[in-house]
C-alpha cells in the first residue's frame, strides 16, 4: 500500500543543518513524518536515510544541501526500514563517508543488509567524535524501538537527534509543533510514542525519570526527529515531561480489524459496466 505523501524541501532547523523531510498520509488521520538531517559543516554528515519508497525525493532533497563527494559521515541511528531504506545508495553516492553505526546494528541486519566494514566506525551512547568545527556526541534518546538506538548531540548548534523520540502527527507540511494544534499534537503524541515503545507501560518509576533526563539535561537549542514536529524553546521540556508521564502507561489502543476492513476496500477497484 502506497499512502500519499506530500512534497517538500530540505527545510533549515539550525546554523548548516537541515531537515529532509517526508510527510505520508496517515490512515488514522492526519500526516506522520519519516524525516533525516543533513548537517553541512567542515565534514558533512548525514544523519539517517529515509525510506525507499520516497528515494527519488529524498536524494534530491538531501544533495540539495550537500555534494555527496563532500560528505564525510553518514549515521544511521538504528536499522529500521524508515532509517536505512536509501542507505546503500547513498554509500554509492559518497566515496569519501564513513558509516557510523554500532555492533547491534551490524548484527540485526547481517544476511539481510550488507553492510562496508571497512568503511564504518562503532559509537555507541556516551562516545563523542570530533568532526572539525563541531563535535557529535551520542546519546541514548528518551524513548526508542531497536536496541540498537542512539542519537546525536551536536555541540556547536545544541541541537539533538532524537531518532524516534517525541513522534507526533501533524495536518500537513508542518514542521514547528507549535503550529500543530493541540487536538492533534496531545493525542497523536501519546499514541505514537506508546505504539513505537511498548515497554513505557513497564518502566520503573524512578529509573526511567533518571534514563530521561541524561538526554533533558543537555543544552539544548533544539530538538528534531524522525517522526515529530521540530521542538524549540518551551515545546522542548513540555516534550520531555509528556515522555517522563507516558511511564506506567498502557500504549494507547491501536486500530485493529475495522480500519484494516475500510483499507482492503479502498484498493477494491469496481468492476466495468
């Protein structure tokens, strides 16, 4: 199933960074974003890949910002489809990158994805990496789905890399969540980041406040992601205090056969007369 998605332009968030964006129609209601980063320094990087189905956009959108014989790094911040899904062209596409990624990564998707070893460096929560006018630091966001996450800090626009972190829909090209309404934003982020992470609903109350706030305590400027609005200013620790109250939650319930009945129908096409 192909679900519509809008077009769009990489959109500046921070000093040389920039979001490359992808909003697709939610069956539920309202667009979900499928987003990646491209931070144009003295080594630009590239901060995850996107979806295959959205390649031709996304590459264009991506080398809009930078020539690809001009990066120098490409993270993917965990393997999921929406992450890698333009990885190994991009690979193809910039000689002169390494891959940074983890032992987990590496692992899950052995047999499935090959992978450059030769090309790629290890970082995991806690290592940091100077990149020239600016260093990457990796953090274990808030929230998240693979084992295999981290996130990025970087220290010269005190801008975070959530990776799945604080989702949200929005009702269309949006990209501030404060232009996102509340009848939309409070319920969306609730489901999104109770569906996405389950394991919320078991979290132990004192050791997750603590988890968070490694990442809340950071200097942060802003805060962007894969899959929600760009948090600036206020909307940043209202972000972090409705992941911190989604602890001992039970995920919101997702939708089950009926949505299921009305998307099988919508692809029936009527027979001729």
């Amino acid at each position: 199933m192909q679900l519509p998605v809008l077009p769009t332009r990489a959109q500046p968030v921070a000093s040389d960074t920039w979001l490359v964006p992808t909003f697709a129609a939610s069956p539920t209601g309202g667009y979900f974003g499928a987003h990646s980063l491209v931070i144009r320094g003295r080594e630009p990087v590239i901060v995850d890949t996107g979806c295959t189905f959205v390649r031709d956009a996304w590459l264009e959108q991506a080398f809009s910002v930078v020539d690809p014989t001009d990066v120098r790094w490409i993270f993917v911040s965990h393997d999921d489809h929406d992450h890698i899904g333009n990885l190994a062209v991009v690979l193809d596409l910039c000689p002169n990158a390494t891959l940074l990624v983890n032992f987990a990564i590496v692992g899950r998707l052995a047999l499935d994805v090959e992978l450059p070893l030769e090309r790629m460096r290890w970082v995991e929560p806690g290592d940091a990496l100077d990149i020239g006018d600016r260093t990457l630091r990796f953090v274990r966001p808030p929230t998240f789905d693979s084992p295999a996450t981290r996130g990025v800090y970087d220290t010269s626009t005190r801008l975070l890399w959530g990776a799945d972190a604080f989702g949200a829909l929005t009702q269309g090209e949006v990209y501030d969540a404060t232009d996102v309404p509340a009848d939309l934003y409070e319920p969306s982020f609730a489901a999104l980041n109770t569906w996405n992470t389950p394991w919320l609903e078991w979290t132990d109350h004192d050791r997750f406040p603590a988890h968070v706030q490694e990442t809340a305590a950071l200097d942060l400027d802003v805060v962007a992601g894969a899959h929600g609005p760009v948090l600036r200013g206020a909307a940043i620790a209202d972000a972090f205090r409705r992941t911190l109250d989604l602890a001992g939650q039970a995920p919101v319930p997702a939708p089950g056969p009926p949505l299921l009945d009305q998307l099988v129908a919508s692809l029936v096409v009527p027979a001729s007369v």
